[in-house]
C-alpha cells in the first residue's frame, strides 16, 4: 500500500527529527506519541512499530505507554477532540445540559467521532476551571461558562475553521 | 489567556513580592544555610501532603550525587484546585525564582515543570518566562554573577492522568512509562527522575519560597497559626457567589470562608478536593489548617438544594477512571464503592453490603500503594458518617 508507506517513511522522518531534538532516551516517548496524536489523530499499529524502532523498544512498550494516557490512546479521533469536564463543579453549574446540546449537534455520543472524521466528544476531568464552569477543551483550547448556546457556536466555529483549510 | 484572568479572589500577597528579591537574598547566604532557612520558615509542601519543605530539601542536599533534579509539580489534576493555574499565568518567575533556589540549595543543574496535558495553552507563556531569565541571566551558567553556579529549567507535559500528579507516577511519566506509582522506600530525593535525588514540589510551595526569601522567615510566621505558618492559596468553586482564587492565613474556619465567598447557606463544603472530605455545615466552625482540616486549597461548596450522593457518585466515577488499577484494593474498591451509591441512590443498598463496602473503604486506606487508593474511600466515608440522615432516609424501608 503506497500511501501506507509514504506516511511510515514521512512518519519515520518526523520521530526521528523529533528524537534529534528531544534526545534518544525512552524520556521522548510521551512527548512523541503526543505529536504523532496531535498531526494524525491516532497512534496506529504502523506508527507504533516505527516510533519503537526508532527508540530500540519493543512496539507493545508504545501501546502500553499510549493506552494509559487519556490523551494518547492509540485510536482514531476527529480534528477536533472536545473534552467536557464532568467533575462535580461543572456538574454544578449545569454541565448535563451542555452535554446534551453537544451530542444533538455532533449527532454522536460521548466516546465517539463523527463520520466526516471532524469531531470526537468525551468527557474529561476536571481541567482546573472549576471557578467559570462548565468548561471544556477543545484540543489545547479551553472554553468557560459554557452553555448549550456557546457549545453549538463552538462546534460551529471548528466547522469553519476546517472548511477554511479544505477550501 | 482572558479565561484565566477571569478568575477572581481576593488581593494576593505574591502581587507584592519585588521581582528576584529572593533569588538575591539567597545567593547572599551560604549553601548550607538555604536548606536551614527554608526549615526555619517551617513552610509545608502547598500540594496536598503538607510535607515539611526543609526537610525534604535537606534529604536531598545530603545526597551525594553528580546529577540530582528539582520537579515543579504543575499536573494541578486535584479536582476543584485551579490556583496552580492562576500562579503561573500571573506569577511564573516567582515559581521558576523558587526552583532556583531550591536547585542552588539542593545541588541540582536542572529543574523541571512538569505541566498537566489540558494546560497545554499556557506552555507558551512558561518557555516566554524561561526564555526572558535565561536572557536576564537568571537561568545559564553563572546565574547572577555566582561563579559555577549553573542551573535551567524545562517544561514537560503530561498526557492526561491524574495519578501522575503522584511523585512517583509523574517521574515514571517523564521517563516515558506508564504513570503507575513506585514503591517507596526508596523515597524521590534518594532515588527519583532517572535514579538520582530529585525534589518534587508543588507550584505553590515553589512560589512560596521565593516570597520567603524575598521577605524572611519571621514575616512568613506573623500569617497562619503556630502548626501551620503562612497564608495559602485556596481554589473555591460550586455553590457560592463569588468563587475564585482566594489567599487566607491558615486557620480560617469554614464559616468565614463562605461568608467571604458568598456561600453561607451551604449544606455542606468538599474540602482537599475528590481525594478530600467532606464537612457538614455543623462543622463549619472547623479550621483549614495542617492541625485540624489540612488541604491542597480545593473547596467545592454544596447548596442547600443538592443531593449529597450526587457528590459521591461524582468522585467516584473520577476514582473509577483515574485508578492506575496497579493494586486489587483500588482497583476494585472504587467500583464497589460506586455501586453502592448508586443502590443507596435508590433506597436499595442492603445494610450487609453497606457494611462490606465501608470495611473495604477502610482497607484500601491503609492498604493501597499510593496516595489515590489511600484517599478515595475519604469522601464516601465522610458522606455516609456527616449525612445519615438524609441518605437513611431514602431507604425503602424508611
Ligand atoms: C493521586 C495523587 C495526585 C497528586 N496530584 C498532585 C498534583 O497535581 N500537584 C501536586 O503538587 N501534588 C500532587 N500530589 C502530591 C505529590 O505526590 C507530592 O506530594 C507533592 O507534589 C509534593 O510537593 P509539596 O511538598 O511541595 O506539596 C498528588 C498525590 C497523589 C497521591
Ligand atoms: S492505589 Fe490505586 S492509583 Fe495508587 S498504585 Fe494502587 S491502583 Fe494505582
Ligand atoms: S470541576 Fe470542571 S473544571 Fe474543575
């Protein structure tokens, strides 16, 4: 499979620029599963075997490392992952209703990704706004006092954005 | 980062500490006498455990080792705690003039911030602070004109887990495993990041420091209480009016907090966040201090309106996700402790079970290999003790 391999060899590429720069040491691991996650949405069997040659580890190192961490799990997620924080002050200020209007507008639920690959919804914890709940993550950005209101205004807004890029 | 600016309190006496006095003051003195004047402050760790800051310093500076570390804890995963996060938007070179010292004194080149995944947004921000002191000659070689004296500061991040806010998690973390807490012996400052002496402190007690230095160890004493010294950070979020980062002196009761806060018709406040307990308003005359409710600063406040096994249910569906599942007594004590409040929710908790599950609780606090298995069962425990009444009540039989 051509594209397969164009990606492994970009990938091998990447991990090895990103080892040059972090150092060769089992220490990059998280940051590299993190930037492979970030540019690809998943950490796939592929890509695991070439990061552990590229480290001299075993590829079941990478996936136990990778499934451990709630941002690294190795599986498909949409450009956009938004992570709604369901810890008791959010759950205070109303997060129930926010997680509502998300899955009405995504049309998925929590754990899942939408089919045009845009979107995953899960459930955080808390992400240390607690005082301006309820907040969410979207990717690295953070979003406060959130409502079912704003919660569609966001989803809309990552629809522009990645409508911008394609076009 | 308007979100965070939003956040509110009161004025904070880290506003007022001149920018590097304590860096100053400290390569005034002798090596020796850092550890000795951090001891003297009696200033304990701000991060939950209240560890005695000096000593875990002078642990370290007693080992003898050519390459030893100090970790900023920044993984801030404590639900309810946001103070972390205001202190390094508005106050990051305190923090890093805190590591600085703490370098200096312990004999460590390195230090690290180990920042938690979701405030990725502010890591700009910390290499921008760390980038300036390297350029002021704050950080490098020779810092401040002393001769030999070298030390620089990285940020790493974690990748979403709050057990890696552990000691020993987060450095199993920056060493690229999974982060599953160790055994201790052997404690960090023998033996942590990559086997060397390594200090972990909290952001707060970092920033602390600096101010210590900066202003001596008999102003720190005139805050807080004889067993507890100094003022602290306190993150107050839930039912109140004006929830925020607030600075009190240790041995604030309950009651003046709400009334500070806008919370005074609370049933109840979750105290240390969901590893914390949690006080009924008949103990609100009750202090925040190491000597009666000792905390990391997370107050959630509940309304008068609330369900209290509503909050129990809610951390333990956090215990339940965040256990490291390393050890039985946690791993499955979380989910049984769910799921008898989820039968107490429906007046169908049968006593024997009850009963099972409080003695379960109990084991796993004494049983469990870290801090999360220790003090998961707290809020349950506290719930099912301060709030009889109102969960006795719910039973069918009632
Ligand atoms: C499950 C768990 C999570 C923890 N999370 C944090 C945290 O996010 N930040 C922190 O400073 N300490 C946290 N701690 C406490 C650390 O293990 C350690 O005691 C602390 O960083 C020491 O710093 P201090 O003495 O300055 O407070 C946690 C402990 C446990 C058991
Ligand atoms: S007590 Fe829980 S979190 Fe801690 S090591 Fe054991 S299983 Fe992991
Ligand atoms: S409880 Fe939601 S951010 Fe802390």
């Amino acid at each position: 499979m051509a594209t397969t391999t164009l990606k492994q060899e970009q990938l091998r590429t990447d991990v090895e620029a990103l080892v040059e720069k972090l150092g060769p040491g089992r220490s990059s691991l998280i940051p590299i599963l993190t930037d492979v996650k970030r540019r690809f949405h998943e950490v796939d069997s592929e890509s695991m075997q070439t990061i552990a040659d590229v480290l001299d580890i075993h590829p079941v190192e990478v996936y136990s490392v990778a499934s451990f961490y709630a941002f690294l799990h190795g599986a498909p997620e949409g450009q956009f992952v938004i992570r709604l924080c369901g810890t008791l002050s959010c759950d205070f200020a109303g997060k129930d209703a926010v997680a509502d209007a998300l899955k009405n507008e995504l049309g998925v639920g929590f754990d899942e990704s939408t089919d045009d690959g845009l979107f995953t919804l899960e459930w955080a914890s808390c992400v240390g706004m607690c005082d301006q709940g309820p907040a969410l993550l979207v990717n690295d950005q953070v979003h406060t006092r959130v409502t079912p209101e704003t919660a569609r205004e966001i989803v809309a807004a990552c629809r522009a954005a990645a409508a911008a890029e394609e076009g | 980062m308007a979100t965070t600016i939003e956040t509110k309190g009161n004025a904070l006496t880290y506003e007022t500490i001149e920018a590097e006095a304590g860096l100053k003051a400290a390569l005034a003195m002798s090596r020796a006498d850092l550890v000795d004047f951090v001891r003297d402050s009696d200033l304990k760790g701000r991060g939950g455990a209240g560890f005695p800051t000096g000593m875990k310093w002078g642990f370290c500076a007693a080992e003898k080792a050519d390459q030893k570390y100090i970790i900023c804890n920044a993984d801030e995963g404590e639900p309810g705690t946001f103070k972390d996060r205001v202190i390094l938007t508005r106050f990051a070179d305190l923090v890093f003039e805190g590591m600085t010292i703490g370098g200096r004194a312990i004999g460590a080149s390195l230090g690290i911030i180990y920042l938690r995944a979701e405030y990725t947004y502010l890591r700009p921000h910390l290499n921008e602070v760390i980038q300036a002191r390297r350029g002021a000659g704050l950080l490098g070689h020779n810092i401040l004109g002393v001769e030999g004296f070298d030390f620089d500061i990285l940020v790493a991040m974690g990748a979403g887990a709050y057990v890696c806010g552990e000691e020993t998690a987060l450095i199993e973390s920056l060493e690229g495993f999974r982060g599953e807490p160790r055994n201790r012996p052997p404690f960090p400052v023998v033996a942590g990041l990559l086997n060397n002496p390594t200090v972990v402190n909290n952001v707060e007690t970092l920033a602390s420091v600096a101010a210590i230095f900066a202003k001596g160890t008999d102003w720190f004493k005139t805050f807080g209480t004889d067993k507890s010294t100094g003022y602290k950070l306190f993150s107050i979020s839930g039912d109140c009016e004006k929830p925020g980062v607030y600075e009190f002196p240790w041995g604030i009761t309950l009651a003046s907090l709400l009334e500070e806060v806008g919370g005074t018709g609370a049933k109840a406040v979750q105290i240390g966040g969901a590893s914390g307990v949690c006080v009924p308003a008949r103990d609100f005359t009750r202090a925040l201090a190491f000597e009666d409710i000792p905390t990391g600063g997370s107050v959630m406040v509940i309304g008068a309106d609330r369900d209290i096994l509503d909050v129990a249910e809610n951390f333990l569906d956090f215990f339940v996700e965040e256990s490291c599942g390393q050890c039985t007594p946690c791993r499955l004590g979380n989910v049984q402790m769910l799921e008898a409040v989820k039968l107490l929710k429906k007046g169908e908790c049968p006593p024997e079970f009850l009963a099972a599950v409080k003695d379960l609780g109990g084991t796993m606090q004494v049983a469990s290999k870290c801090g999360l298995g220790q003090t998961s069962p707290s809020a349950f425990l506290s719930i099912l003790e301060g709030f009889d009444d109102e969960i006795a009540n719910r039973a069918p039989s009632a």
